[in-house]
C-alpha cells in the first residue's frame, strides 16, 4: 500500500499568501464591501458606543413603534456618563448624550435598539432618550448651545419617525409612569425646547 504524501502547499503558494497578507485591507474591497460601520443615525453625533450588555437589541419601528422622545439630565458630568453607558455592569444607557458647554453629541445606542434609560420596559420599547449632561438643581449647566442642540436632534428624531413635536410626546424621565426622578428638573424650560424643536 502506497504511502500518502502529506499535503504542503509549495513554495509558490507561500509567497504569494505572504505577499496578499502584505497589502492593505483598504485595497482589498471584496472583503471590505460587506462590512459593516458602525455609526451614528444623526450625522452630527459622535458614535460612541454603550456596552451590550445594557441595551437590548431589536429591529425598531419594525419590532416596536417608536412614539416617545424622553428627555433626562445625567446627574454627573458628560465624560462619566459615556463611562457608565460603556460598563457592562451598570446595566444603564440612553440613545444620546449632549454635553453642556458646547452642545456635543454622542450616540450610545442605535435608534433601532431598545436602550434601557426610562425605568419602564414599554417606555423603553417605543422611545429615544437624550441624556443632558448636568445635575437637574445647577441652572448653570443649562446652556443655549446645549438646548439648540438637544432642539436639532429631537426635531430630527420626530421627523424620521413621525413623532408629533409637543409636549404628549416630548416627555420628561419624571414623567414615565412609576418612575422616582425628578429629571430634567425644575430649570428645564419646555416652553423654549418645544419652540426650539418647531423651529428647526
């Protein structure tokens, strides 16, 4: 019986599986036309990424309409709130994130998933929260920049999912029903924001 050869590949082989790992993923579209990107549903969001073990994911509207946008202040400063969002043991996260001074955005969550932000299972189903960097008792984190650009992000958040612009739909954490917070506070102006969003 004759003996079976073990199966190498040859020299020639080799050298050109060397020279492939050689060249550059960006100049190898078949495997990067597939991949994907994360990033942020609203262009002028930086994504900044929750960890997955504090959100749920889902395949909103489709899964669960989306009729809500919850509007929160984070009770600690814009960088620990990303923190928080990226620990996979907090077990806490929102869509959005907005930092006072100038009105940065972050995206945490994808809109399509079900971030876990309200306190309440079917508000977290069918809204999108926005943290507010802030503590709801300091009217000094309460900026304009931080309310024209929490206005944009909720005007267009309305707009793509069909969400009317006023206050039955535009809601405060203290108002989700069983909930403990007090958030946005009393120095959140709602008279403004709404004006704000309708606005854009």
């Amino acid at each position: 019986m004759q003996r079976e050869r073990p199966n190498r590949p040859s020299r020639r082989r080799l050298l050109q599986g060397t020279a492939l790992a050689a060249v550059p993923y960006a100049l190898l579209p078949e495997w990067r036309a597939g991949a994907h990107v994360p990033g942020p549903d609203y262009p002028l969001a930086e994504w900044r990424p929750a960890s997955n073990a504090n959100y749920t994911a889902a395949n909103r509207p489709a899964t669960h309409p989306i009729d809500r946008v919850i509007i929160h202040m984070t009770q600690t400063t814009y960088t620990k709130t990303l923190l928080l969002f990226e620990s996979p043991r907090k077990k806490v996260s929102a869509h959005y994130v907005v930092r006072s001074a100038d009105g940065h955005t972050s995206q945490c969550v994808r809109e399509s998933d079900i971030a876990w932000h309200a306190g309440d299972w079917d508000h977290n189903t069918r809204s999108i929260g926005i943290e507010h960097e802030g503590w709801v008792h300091r009217s000094v984190y309460f900026t304009d920049v931080m309310y024209e650009a929490s206005a944009r992000l909720t005007a267009a958040i309305c707009t793509r999912y069909g969400i009317p612009k006023d206050r039955a739909h535009i809601i405060g954490h203290y108002e989700v029903p069983g909930t403990d917070h007090t958030d946005p506070g009393p120095h959140w102006d709602w008279t403004r924001y709404i004006r704000l969003v309708n606005a854009v």
